[in-house]
C-alpha cells in the first residue's frame, strides 16, 4: 500500500509540462477569438452590403429637387449667407435654408447670448 502512496505522489507533472500546458491553451484560446471576430467582420459585411443593395434600389430614380435661394434679411453679408449654408450642407445634405435673418431679442438691455452663458457658467453652484 505504501508504493501506491508513493507512486501518488511521483506522478505529479514537472513544471515545464504545466507551463508548456498553459502556453499551448492560451494560444490556443487567442486563436479561437481571432476566428470568431473574423467570422463576426465578414458576417457585419454581409449585413451591410445587403443593407447598401436595398438603398441603392430605393434611389435608383430619385426625384429632382427645386432649388431656391434663401430669404436673406437686408445688412446680412453674401459671405455670411455663404457660410451659414456651407454648415448647414455639411451637416444636414437633405435640409434646405428658407430664411436668414438675425436672432431676436427681447429687450435692449438683456445682454448677449454668450454673456448669458457665461454668467451661467461661473454662478452656477456646485453639484453634490
């Protein structure tokens, strides 16, 4: 009975199997992740050419779209106009300028949107 005691106890790996163990089941899981992230890019793929195929079809024969010029209040520059309809191209392709003309406000001696900002900021009290 002592030999099977013994024989227990010899029986336990070296440490160059367990670290040779380890390395081969790391490996072998980053690989595992490699395909699985491989097969999930090419199904994403997929999706989104099948997405791209349908708007393509719905904007085969897109209507033409009439375009006019904007209503530009008197004392506005042509630059302004310009730039205000460049952002509004860049952000928003689809929307279209009807009218410029400068904010309106209330009073005289109300102060300017940035200064109410401002004041907003720096008497604001602390949150908890």
């Amino acid at each position: 009975m002592d030999w099977l005691i013994m024989a227990a106890a010899k029986a336990e790996p070296t440490v160059g199997v367990v670290v040779l163990t380890g390395v081969v089941l790391v490996f072998f899981i980053l690989v595992l992740i490699m395909f699985l992230i491989q097969a999930q890019g090419k199904l994403f793929q997929a999706i989104e050419q099948k997405k791209s195929k349908k708007q393509t079809n719905a904007k085969a024969d897109p209507a033409p779209i009439k375009q006019s010029a904007p209503i530009v209040q008197e004392g506005i520059s042509p630059e302004v106009v310009a730039v205000i309809g460049a952002a509004v191209a860049a952000m928003a392709p689809n929307y279209k300028i009807q009218k410029i003309e400068p904010a309106k406000s209330t009073s005289k001696a109300q102060k300017s949107q940035w200064a109410q900002a401002g004041v907003m900021e720096n008497t604001t009290p602390f949150s908890r």
